[in-house]
C-alpha cells in the first residue's frame, strides 16, 4: 500500500491508518497483513472536493525527500495507479505530504505531539478547583451576609427611644436631669405639657437617657422610659454596629439584658456571655438613667 | 442540610455554572475562529474548551439538585424537565430549563461527534449559545442577588467577553470569506 511506504514501522500515523483500515472492515483483527490490501479503495474524481483535490495533488507533486542513512522514510513512488486504503487514509497521507516542506524528512505526529492530547491539565484542574472554591466562597458569603441581615432585623424590632424634654437651661446631654417632668405620650411621642393632661386618665411615660459609655466596640448608651413609676421600656440609643460581627453580638445580647432589665426593674442584670463589653457599659448606663429618674422623683425602682 | 443551605448552593453553583459556561464559549470561539483564520489554534484550547464545557453542565446539574431539595424554591421534578410549569418566575425558569437542555445536548453530542455529520454537529453545538444567553436571562430574572451591584457587574462583564468572542468569529468567518473570494 503506497501510504504505508511513506512511512516508517512503528509509526503512530500508520497506527491509525491500520485502525481506520479496521474499522472499515468491521473487525478488530490486529494482523492486518501488509502489502496487501483487502479492499481496494479507487475514490471517483468526481467525489473530491476542492481541498482533497488539492491534497492529492500537493501529496504526488511535492518533493521527494532526499534519502538519509538513519531514521529514513521509504520513498514514496509517485503512482497515481495505487490508490490509498480509504478516504481518510488518503487524507491523512495527502496532508503529510502537503506539509513537509521541500528537502525534510516527512514528519510525522510522533513523539512529544502524540503524547501531548489532553494538552490542558493545569488550565482544566485549575478551572475546577476555581469553580469549586468560588461555590464555597460564594456559599459562605451569602450564609454570613443572611446572619448579618437577620441580626439587624432583630436590631431594628428593637424598641426605640423616645424624645426626651429638657429645659432651655439645661445643656441637652443625655445625663441631664429633665428639670421639668417630661411627658410623653408613647403612642405618638408629642411632647405635651404636664398640666394638659389629665393625670390619672393617659400613662405618663418618662423617659432618662443614660449616660454614654465608650466600650472598644463603640459607644453603648440606654434609654430608660417609666410609665406610672415602674420601668415600662428600655431603649438602645446607641450600640456598636460599625461590623457584623458587633451587629450580630448586639443583635443577641440587646434583647436578652432588655428582657433583663425589665424582669428585674434594676441595673442587677447579668452580662450577656460572649458580649461583655456590651453588657457592662449597659449595666453603667442603665445605672446612670435610674440615678437620674431616682433624682427626679421616681422612687419605686429596687 | 437545611432549606437555606440548600438555597446557598443553587445560588453559588448557578452562578459558577454561568461563569463556566461563558468561559466554555470564549474558548469555543476562539478555538473555531483560529481554526478559519491563519494563526495555530493552539490545541489545549479546546482540550479547556471541552472540559468547561463538561464542568458546565455538571454545576448545572449541582443547581437544579440543590434548587430541587431548597423545599421553598418551587422546584419539583416536573419544574425541572418541562418550561412553563413553574409557579413563581415562570418565564425566568423556563429558559433556565431550555438552557441546561442545550448545554446536556451539546455536551452528549460532542463525545460521540465523529458519528455525526459535521455540519449537523456544529448546528446542534452552536444551540448552546442560545443556552448561554438564556441562561444568563434566567440568572438575571430570578437571581436573588441580580439586584446587587456586584452581581450586575459581574453578569455585564461575562456578557461583553462573550459577545466578543461571538465578535472574532464572525470576523474571522468573514475574512476567511474574502480571502477565498
Ligand atoms: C456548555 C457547553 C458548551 C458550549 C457553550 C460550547 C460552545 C461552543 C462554541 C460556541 C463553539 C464554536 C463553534 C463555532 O464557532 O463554529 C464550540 C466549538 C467546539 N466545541 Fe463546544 N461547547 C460546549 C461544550 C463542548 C463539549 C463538552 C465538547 C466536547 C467534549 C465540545 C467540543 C467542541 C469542539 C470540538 C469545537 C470545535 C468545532 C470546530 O471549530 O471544529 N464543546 N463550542
Ligand atoms: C432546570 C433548570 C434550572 C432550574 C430549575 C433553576 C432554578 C433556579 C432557581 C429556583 C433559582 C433561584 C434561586 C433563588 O431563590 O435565588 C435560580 C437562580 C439562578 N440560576 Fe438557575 N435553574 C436552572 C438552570 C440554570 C442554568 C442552566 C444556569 C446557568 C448556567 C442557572 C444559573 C442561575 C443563576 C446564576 C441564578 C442566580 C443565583 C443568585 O441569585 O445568586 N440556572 N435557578
């Protein structure tokens, strides 16, 4: 067979030639007998296309390589008579041919090329352990971005501080001491005159900013609001919320002393573990606002 | 694993799924548009190509599992295999359904190629572009985090890498067109 002659034993090129021969015979018999051919293939003109053609035609025009001691191809005898074992065949032998340039040896996919098939080991495992940690990275993301949005959920359902009045005179800090007794109505925290109301009818609601206590986190600052003398509420004006994870410590430990305080109708509340500084500079600026009602008159507190 | 677990893997693995699939057809693209141009196509390029390609539709098949057994999605067995039966998003899910037929189309027909008719091949291949546009729709449609920023960027940029990459084959197409006459 005139392909074969072109090419060395051994040769991965005439491996494949020899499978598709196989294959085109239906059998898997490795001991196809050379030299002949068991099916004649002659592809009619007609059939060629352009490029195959052309194929064929650089295959019988190109030059033949000069004879070399070792490592030589047998040469390839110009004869359009013997056609090649099949369509891919021909192909396969056109394109060697068309390619080796004049004066070289015919080169064939050997060696480093044949071996080189799945070429993009490191791009293919790379991309897959990229793809598996951005799903893991993205997973975590979004679990820490939902804790965090819960937390301020629950820091938002917290109750919020009221106006607290205070007189011209007195400088508006949140540790002043209302001088007269402010009034507020809860349900819509209009600051009203005391005498307006009619004292036993509508819950007077006072309400004592504690003092602001500075913790690493942040400044922590409480509200106390008293309705008819008894500690009815008791509002954050201020927490550490610069980070999530003072948002989310916050957001557990704020309405566990808030249930607290109310239980207890004092500052004699434990500290939240695992929000310490929270809980102590609660404690200070709770202690701090019921100094300030104490001041004011307001003595049913423990 | 609870419902929200659940919830987190759909949106991770749909977003890397998408990310995948864009980067299977740059290098589609690019392999194809060498292969009609003059330049090597260097031939770890579709090698990638092929394994983004299967990469694909496997975190595709991780997000339709996951967004199955997220209890609160919506998503049963019938949601997953016919277009137009889910309930919330409908649309939305739909051309995520036609886009992971696509991508399961063009990835079973691809090891068996050599068996196909190459023209017939490449028209069957070619659906997964339909697929990736569709499946960035979806991600746009029903994402829970398409209204962030982060997510919008990132959605625009892969559409601008495959849209040029759909732009250097076209041009290739048709200088290879021209230089043959
Ligand atoms: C989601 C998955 C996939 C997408 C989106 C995709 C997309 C593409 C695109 C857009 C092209 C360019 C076609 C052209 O311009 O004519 C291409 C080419 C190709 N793809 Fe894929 N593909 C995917 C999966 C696969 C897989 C799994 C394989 C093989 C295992 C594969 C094998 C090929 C081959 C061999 C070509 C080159 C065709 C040629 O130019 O001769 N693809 N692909
Ligand atoms: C049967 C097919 C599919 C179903 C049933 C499905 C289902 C879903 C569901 C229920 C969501 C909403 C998750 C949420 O509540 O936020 C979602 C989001 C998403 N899906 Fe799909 N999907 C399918 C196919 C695909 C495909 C093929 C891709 C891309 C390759 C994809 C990419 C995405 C992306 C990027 C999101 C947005 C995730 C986020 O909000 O962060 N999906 N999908």
């Amino acid at each position: 067979m005139s392909d074969r002659r072109i090419l060395p034993p051994g040769d991965p090129l005439l491996a494949r030639l020899e499978r598709l021969e196989r294959e085109r015979q239906g059998t898997n018999n490795r001991q196809v007998p050379t030299g002949t051919s068991p099916r004649q293939f002659a592809p009619p003109t007609a059939t060629l296309n352009a490029r195959q053609y052309a194929l064929q035609a650089a295959r019988q025009y190109a030059p033949q390589p000069a004879p070399q001691p070792a490592r030589q191809y047998a040469p390839q005898p110009a004869s359009p008579a013997a056609p090649p074992a099949s369509p891919q065949a021909a192909r396969l032998a056109a394109l060697q041919a068309a390619r080796q340039p004049a004066g070289q040896t015919a080169r064939p996919l050997a060696g480093k090329q044949a071996r080189r098939k799945r070429p993009a080991r490191v791009a293919k495992f790379g991309a897959l352990a990229l793809s598996c940690a951005t799903t893991a990275g993205l997973v975590y993301l979004f679990a820490d971005i939902n804790t965090t949005q819960a937390a301020n959920q629950a820091l938002a359902a917290l109750p919020t501080a009221v106006p607290v009045a205070t007189t011209g005179a007195a400088p508006a800090t949140p540790s002043t001491v209302p001088a007269t007794t402010p009034v507020v109505d809860s349900a819509t925290t209009v600051v009203v005159a005391p005498t307006t109301i009619a004292a036993p009818v509508v819950p007077v609601v006072q309400a004592f900013n504690g003092d602001v206590i500075d913790t690493r986190y942040g400044p922590v600052q409480v509200q106390l609001q008293f309705t008819n003398g008894g500690i009815s509420e008791v509002a954050v004006v201020a927490y550490p919320d610069g980070d999530g994870t003072s948002v989310r410590i916050n957001a557990r430990a704020l309405p566990t002393l808030r249930n607290e305080v109310l239980a207890a109708q004092s500052a004699q509340i434990n500290s939240v573990s695992g929000a310490t500084y929270t809980s102590n500079a609660y404690k200070k600026s709770l202690q701090s606002a019921i100094d300030q009602a104490r001041a004011a008159g307001i003595t049913a507190i423990a | 694993m609870t419902d929200t677990q659940w919830w987190y893997i759909t949106r991770a693995t749909g977003i890397v799924a998408t990310v995948l699939a864009v980067a299977a057809l740059v290098f589609g693209f690019f392999f194809s548009s060498r292969n009609t141009g003059e330049r090597r196509r260097p031939a770890w390029w579709l090698d990638l190509h092929n394994w983004l390609g299967g990469t694909t539709l496997v975190f595709t098949v991780v997000h339709i599992v996951a967004s199955y057994l997220d209890r609160n999605s919506g998503i049963g067995l019938l949601q997953v295999l016919v277009p137009g039966t889910a309930k919330n998003a409908s649309w939305a899910i739909t051309w995520g359904v036609i886009a992971t037929y696509t991508f399961a189309i063009t990835v079973f027909t691809s090891w068996p190629r050599k068996r196909l008719r190459p023209r017939l091949w490449r028209l069957v291949h070619l659906t997964s572009v339909v697929g990736v546009a569709l499946a960035g729709l979806h991600a746009f449609q029903v994402g829970i985090d398409a209204t962030t920023l982060a997510f919008e960027a990132g959605l625009a940029i892969t559409a601008a890498l495959a849209v040029y990459a759909l732009g250097v084959r076209v041009l290739a197409l048709l200088v290879n067109r021209t230089h043959q006459g």
